[in-house]
C-alpha cells in the first residue's frame, strides 16, 4: 500500500513551541501564527536551596558555568577565597601591630582605616624594583604568583613583630611595606595569565569580574576575623605569634593549590620539556590538564633528562665558539634555533622570531639526538643531523595533535629575554 504523505497545510499549522529561561523563570513560548505569539510563565518548582545554589553560581561564577570555563577552575576558586581571607585577616592584625610600636594604642577599627596610608612609603620602591621581572612572571606566573604571597607574608611578618622593637619601628614598617610593594606587582602581573588558562570560549573579562566579586566578599569576611582575632586572641604580641604563623601557612598553601589547578597553555622551557619527555618516551601528547600537578613550582628550572637535558636562554657568545658556530648553522641552515650538546646539558639559543614551534623543534632535535647518542658511535655532529631528519617527518602530527589539546604554540616564554638575530 502506498504511505500516505501528511498534508503540507496539517504540517504547517502544528504548533511551535520553545522555553525560555531567565536566572530562575522559564517562559513557555508558542507560535499561534506568524504575527502572535503566547508566552506562559513557568516558575521554578525546584526546592529553594537550589535556587539559592543557581543564584550563587550567577553572582560568583562565569555564565555558562562549568561549561564555559577549563578543568580545575573550581578547586582554583575554593583556595582563592581561602587565600583571601586569611590574608585580609593578616593585614588587620600586622597593622594594628604597627600602630602599636609606634606609641599608639588603636581598636581593630582604628587599625583597618589605617592601612591605607602605611601601604604607601617604601611599598612604591618595590613595585618600582619589581616592575622590570615582567618577562620571567610571563614565563613562570605560577611560581612568581606563590613567591608573590610569600613575599606579602614576610613584609605582614615584619610589621607583626615590630612592637617587640619600637625604636626600629621605621626600619621595619618600610621593609615590611617594600616586601608588600613587591607583592603587589607580582601578584597583579600573574593574574591575567592564569585567568587566561580557565577561559574556554573567550569569557576573559567574565573570569575577571567573577573572581573579583569571591576576592571581595574573602576579604569582607577575612577583614571581619581579623577584627574579632585582634580584639580577642591577637591582643597581645603572643597571641599574634602564634595565631600568625599559622594564617600564613594556609595562605601560602592556598595560594600554592589555586596555582596546581591551573592549566596553563603556553608553552615554557619547563611545559615544553615535558611535552617533548612525553611524547619521546610514550608517544603521549599531553594536555594542559594533563601537566598541570607535574610542574614543579618551586624550581621551574630544573632540567628533565628525558627530554634531551635542554637549557634555554644563555647568551650565545656563552654557548657556542666562534669556530663552532658556522659548523651548527650549516647543520640547521633554515631554522630559527641553534643546539650545542655539552657534557651535562644540552643548549639551545633562539632567535629573535623564534615561536612556540621552533622551541618545539629544537627541543624534539634535542631530545632525539640524546636518545640516538647513546647507541651511536658516530661523531655528534652525525647524530644532530639524524635527530634532525627524526623530528621533521614527526614533528607535523606532533603540532597539530597539540593544537587539538588547546596549547599557544604561537609564542614560546622562556622569560629570559636572550635571543640572537644574524646580521
């Protein structure tokens, strides 16, 4: 039997209907014809501690959450607020420190108005001091960002501990307040690239916006028991020896947490080493993800041997002989790097152009010819020009594989600044 085909007329008067949704209102929307159309409000029958959970999530964390964002922001935002409050709480009790050794004898409230004036002074001199490290914090902004904490500690420290030296009030307010002008700029420096690792679909200035709004209320609350601790437990210097110490190592260890759930996506000399160890060794691209909790964040420089035991960023007149340096650019006449291989370590000088892809291509030649070396019994500069074959016909899958992981290959920071042009 023939089907019967529905009647296009039939089809075209079916109604069309969608839900709108709005924070916590959902409108039913329906065609009734071209030029009419009916809406029905549709409230949100939900228990209500899950329409304060979804009004949270709006105020304190980027639209489209947790889709709009990469792995790992919400464990940044938890040590974040964490951070925050401990530190606001510190400042409160170091700068009633402060007024304290210099003959006064403030409230908490007194002590809160006053910090505003004390940051300044010496605190300019270390921003000035700090301002001309922008290059390394590009390179490593995780490590800067936690050395950026440990510094504000110190500089609180100091201010803490000045009561028990009065007559050394001036010494210790301004090394205090320089090691906090250090932090500052250290602090403020990181913050965009870090930022930058969590968002997903170009919500950049959303991140930003959100992240100040959970710093601010950190603070508020972080203001709030500093007040009670300086009133209460912190009103003596013993008090704030023992309560201080310990505010300080959960915020170095916040801030140390926020900076391990990061995935950052540029390439350095520690992430592209160990992008070039993996794949070398297994064949593994690794993700941004992937090698966030390997970094070392306390020595970023360290040399990892399975990735060719790579050095990058000693001036060139360092690393190479004026003999030997015709003899390398012929081996590598078209690209923007040069290798020596030295006894412990192997060098890499780039030139001015030099991307994220030349590091890449080094690196791979590096590691290759280290691996090749070992059963080779040729002279080095053979198994340069065999690793170098090695990595042109692998290194087209390999970049491209990295692009699908979400890696700038456009760009390489090795925070240095050594680079070499030919005339």
């Amino acid at each position: 039997m023939e089907k019967k085909e529905p009647d296009k007329e039939e089809a075209s008067q079916r109604p069309v209907f969608w839900i709108e949704t709005i924070d916590n209102v959902s409108q039913y929307c329906q065609f009734k014809s071209e030029r009419t159309l009916n809406t029905k409000v549709v409230f949100d029958s939900r228990p209500a501690i899950h329409r304060v959970a979804e009004s949270f999530l709006n105020k304190f964390f980027p639209s489209g959450y947790p889709y709009s964002v990469n792995e790992g922001y919400l464990r940044y935002s938890q040590f974040r607020t964490l951070q925050h409050f401990t530190s606001a709480a510190l400042s409160v009790l170091s700068t009633q420190s402060l007024l304290f050794a210099a003959g006064l004898r403030p409230t908490p409230a007194q002590a809160t108005a006053v910090s505003w004036v004390l940051k300044d002074g010496m605190q300019h001199v270390g921003k000035l001091i700090c301002s001309n490290l922008g290059a390394r914090m590009d390179s490593e902004p995780k490590s800067w960002r936690i050395l950026a904490d440990v510094l504000y500690d110190l500089g609180t420290g100091l201010e803490v501990l000045s009561p028990l030296c009065p007559q050394l009030f001036l010494e210790m307010a301004g090394l205090g307040n320089f090691a906090k002008g250090m932090a500052v700029v250290a602090a403020r420096a990181t913050r965009l690239p870090i930022y930058s690792s969590f968002a997903k679909e170009g919500n950049l200035s959303d991140l930003f916006a959100k992240g100040e709004a959970i710093s601010t209320v950190a603070n508020v609350f972080g203001i709030g028991a500093g007040i009670y601790l300086a009133s209460t437990i912190c009103s003596s210097i013993q008090g704030k020896m023992v309560v201080g110490p310990l505010l300080s190592v959960i915020h170095v260890y916040s801030v140390a947490e926020e900076m391990r759930a990061a995935p950052i996506n540029t390439l350095n000399p520690q992430r592209t080493a160990m992008i070039v160890a993996d794949f070398v060794k297994a064949g593994h691209i690794s993700s941004p993800a992937d090698l966030r909790y390997r970094e070392d964040l306390l020595f970023p420089g360290r040399i990892i041997e399975d990735a060719g035991s790579v050095k990058v960023g000693r001036p060139l007149h360092e690393v190479v002989k004026p003999s030997k340096l015709q003899q390398l650019r012929d081996i590598f006449p078209k690209e923007k790097f040069l290798i020596n291989r030295g006894s412990k370590w192997t060098d890499m000088v780039l030139d001015h152009n030099a991307t994220g892809e030349d590091a890449l291509r080094g690196w791979l030649v590096a590691a290759y010819a280290k691996t090749m070396e070992k059963s080779a019994n040729g002279p080095s500069d053979r198994v340069l020009e065999e690793a170098y074959d090695k990595m042109e016909s692998l290194f087209p899958a390999l970049l491209s594989e990295l692009k699908v992981k979400g890696w700038h290959t456009d760009r390489f920071l090795d925070g240095t600044g050594n680079r070499f042009a030919w005339q």
